[in-house]
C-alpha cells in the first residue's frame, strides 16, 4: 500500500471516530462525574443479600433449562439445513436460498426473537426456548455446513469404492469425519445461550434474568447482586465443563 | 479379469483424461500403469470401479459391465474390487480394526452396519488381515496415530478383507518415504503371487515399475503408448512414456 492510501485510510478511521463519538454524546467528563455514583451503586450492592438466595439458584436453573432445550432441538433443526446449505451437498440454487436465509435469521438476535415468542405464545420460559431454537439454529446451521465443506472427500470415496450403500457412505464415511466437530460447535453454542438467555427474563421469556431486573427496578441492590454473582458463577462452571469437554473431543 | 474398450473422458471442465484407452488383463497379472502426472492414470483406474464414469467406452471386471450398471449393479462389481488410495483416505479418528472393517459393509447386515456391529466372523477376518498386513496388535489404535506406511497397510487391508478378484492402487507409494514405499510394493507383489489377486498398480517412478510389474502399461496424454514386459521397455520406451522427461 502507497503511504498516501495509508495515510487517507487512517484519516478516514480517525473520521469515522470522531463522528460517532460525537453523535453519542461520549463525554470524559460526564464519566469522571459519574464515578463517585457508579462507587456508590456498586456500595449499596454490598452486603449481598443471602436471602434471595434461592430464589436466585431456582432462577439460574431455569436459565440453564432454556439453554438445555434451546441448544439440542436447535441443533437437531441444523443437521438437515446445513447440508442443504453445503455447496457440496447440495445443488447450487438451494445452496444460494439457504444460505442467504440464514445470514437473515441470524442478523436477528436472541432477544429480539424473544420479543416475538413472548407476544406469540405468552409470557414464561417456553418463548425464551423458542427464541433460543430460532437462533442457535441458524447459527449451527452456518457452522455445520462451513464443517460439511471442509470435509475431507478421500474417506468418502474410500466407503464408496468398498461397494457401501448411501446410507453405510453416510455412517462410515461421513458421520466420523463430522461428529465430533459438530459436537464441539453445539457445546460451544450452549456456552453461548447460556449467556443469551441470561437476559430473556428482561423480556419476560424465563430464568435469572428476571430477577435481575426486577430487583434492580425496585432498587434493591443487595438482592440484585445475589441474583448477579449467582449468575457469574453459574456461567463460569458451565464454561468450565464444556471447554473441558470440548477440548477431549478434538 | 478386466476388458477396457475405447475408454474416453471429459472432464466437465474440458480437460480430457482419457482419449480412447483399450486394455485387456488377464486373471492373476501384475500390471505396473506408468506415465507422467495428469497421463490419466487415476481416471483410468476410477472408470474401472465406477468411480468415475467414462463419457464414452465401455468396461467389464470380472465379467460384470461396469459402465452403465444400475446402482446396485456397481455396488456388487465394486464389492470384488480393492483399491488403495494415494492419500490412503483412512477414517482418521477411528480405529484401525474399525477401518478395516469398512471393507465388510458391501457384506454385513445394512442396519447391523450403520450400529457398527459388525458379525464376529467378519472381525476375526478383519483381525487376521491385519496380522497379515503385518500390523497384529494395532486394532485399537486411532488411524491417524500410525505411520503413512502403515496407514497404507491398514488401507489395503481394507481392500483385502473385501476379499476382492482385482486389486487396484493408485499411486500407493507416492506419499510414502523410499523403504515404506518398497515394502507396500512387496505387499502388494506377496498378494498377487500367493492369492492370485489380479493387481493395477499406477506408479510414476520407472524403475519401481520395472522391479515389480511384470507387464508396464505406458499412458501419455490419455492414451497407451507403451504395453509390454518390463524386461523389454525401452530406454526409447520410457521416453515415448515420459516425453524425454529425464527420468
């Protein structure tokens, strides 16, 4: 690259920078007099309150649940759109449809399709497990079918030239390649939606984040930080086991 | 064993691999298939599966048509053909007696396959071949835990539990160092004389062919160019084979 290309490309950055910081108002000051309310807020969250405890632990499971179901029926929704949208897989048209519906879906995010469930179907963890589906669906869709393009086409012919039937290619050529590959994108997707789904209660779609926010509105913050460090260990131990799990499978 | 007729292939992107190849192999030959990189040789031995389908030509093995065959016709020709692969194409992550075992599914139970439970008989086969490949004691290894000459081991004794009539191998040295290489010819050569296994082998190194191959077919640009006894090729042969390439 010319120093003169570099030099408008940094110029342009810088630009860029500028405009949007000032449209958003970004203010150093505003946040050094913020500084003594964000010490006074973090003050009034201390002591957490024991109290709310297992309110806090029933609210952490539930969240766990909706990433639990949300995770497996997503995935098992992904298998057959991935390998329509494989362009190894699958014939040009259907691969072009699939994949341009999925980077649809997926510019939606969780929450989003929560709002959606939660006017559908009413209020409760059944539409934050419907918004998980819809997401983690799209999402492993991608990912599979990016897994099926990768995939090593020796083995395959391998299966074949034993004289294999369709489906024995499918077991034995296929699926050993595969599996263990999409397993670790779904655990990694489960560390995900555990995340995603720790604020669909914000929304009224189920678990933790309900308690969140509602001790937050009523200001009762000793109770919020309760809910708030359940939550961090909860979405640590989960990240924990299933990096651990993920790490054995590759 | 094997009868080709005016045997031709396009490729879609316009590349012609084979241009009219005919070829007849008797039961129990060794035939050495010489010629540079891209002379056809992989298509040729693909059309003799139907791993590829020719565009025009015709080829029978064993007796049975391979070109125009019905799905399950194919399966049934494939079943009595082995073929080793360059690149080995070894389900990596699993087992070597599980490798080995693909070699059975043109065999064993469709729906006991896909569960992986594969009959006894067929385990204690596969079992012995690989005592026979000189790899007893390995089953339970991981594939890619093995090394490239004995991945191509495991690879042809998938092809031998087929118990197939033709062996075919394509390249099966060339990603092998040189002392892997010739003991994977010699397997190969020990199969030919004491099971009568008929066996292709395409190979670019000359003076491999020479020492293995009792008949060297030449392929150039699709076609033969050469088809007689390794003690009469020709340093003009090899030339006519090769192109004057030094060799």
């Amino acid at each position: 690259m010319s120093s003169g290309r570099r030099w408008a490309g940094g110029l342009a950055i810088a630009a860029a920078f500028i405009w949007s910081a000032w449209s958003t108002e970004v203010s150093l000051g505003r946040l050094v007099e913020g500084i003594p309310f964000m010490l006074d807020f973090i003050g009034r969250m201390l002591p957490p309150d024991p109290r709310v405890l297992g309110q806090a632990l029933r609210g952490a499971l539930q969240t766990l649940q909706i990433a639990v179901a949300g995770t497996a029926v997503g995935a098992v929704l992904a298998l057959p759109v991935a390998f329509a949208g494989a362009r190894n897989t699958s014939p040009r048209w259907a691969f072009y449809w699939t994949r341009s519906a999925l980077n649809a879906f997926r510019a939606i995010d969780t929450l989003v399709y929560a709002l959606f469930f939660v006017a559908a179907v009413g209020l409760g963890p059944f539409p934050g497990v419907l918004a998980v589906v819809v997401y983690t669906a799209t999402v492993l869709a991608k990912l599979y079918s990016e897994a099926i393009e990768a995939m090593d086409p020796g083995p395959v012919e391998a299966v074949e030239a034993v004289g294999a039937t369709r489906l024995q290619v499918l077991r034995w050529g296929v699926v050993p390649q595969l599996l263990p590959q999409f397993l670790s994108f779904t655990l990694y997707r489960f560390e995900t939606n555990i995340r995603a789904a720790t604020v669909l209660g914000f929304v009224g779609a189920g678990g933790i984040g309900f308690y969140i926010q509602t001790h937050l509105r009523l200001m009762n913050y000793p109770a919020a930080s309760t809910v708030l460090l359940v939550l961090v260990a909860m979405v640590m131990l989960v990240d924990f086991a299933s990096s651990r799990l993920r790490a054995r499978l590759v | 064993m094997i009868q080709v007729r005016d045997l031709f292939k396009r490729y879609p992107s316009g590349t012609v691999a084979l241009d009219g190849v005919s070829l007849d192999v008797a039961a129990g030959e060794f035939v050495a298939l010489i010629g540079s990189s891209g002379a056809g040789k992989s298509t040729f031995l693909r059309c003799l599966n139907g791993l590829v389908t020719p565009t025009a030509g015709h080829v029978s093995v064993d007796g049975r048509e391979v070109t125009g065959a019905s799905r399950s016709g194919l399966r049934g020709v494939r079943a009595s053909v082995g073929f080793v692969f360059q690149q080995f194409n070894l389900l990596k992550r699993l087992s070597v007696l599980h490798n080995v075992l693909v070699g059975t599914l043109s065999r064993v139970d469709m729906w006991r396959s896909l569960l992986g439970r594969f009959p006894g008989g067929e385990l204690d086969r596969a079992r012995r071949t690989l005592g026979r490949v000189g790899l007893a004691g390995l089953d339970d290894r991981r594939a890619d835990t093995l090394s490239g000459g004995q991945q191509q081991r495991v690879a042809i004794a998938r092809a031998l539990v087929q118990e197939p009539r033709v062996l075919l191998a394509d390249e099966p040295m060339s990603s092998l160092d040189p002392a892997s290489s010739r003991a994977v010819m010699e397997l190969l050569q020990d199969i030919n004389r004491e099971d009568g296994l008929t066996v292709i082998a395409s190979l670019h190194v000359l003076d491999l062919a020479v020492t293995y191959g009792r008949r060297i077919v030449g392929l150039r640009a699709g076609r033969v160019v050469h088809d007689g006894s390794s003690a009469g090729l020709t340093q003009a042969a090899a030339e006519a084979i090769f192109g004057g390439e030094p060799l």
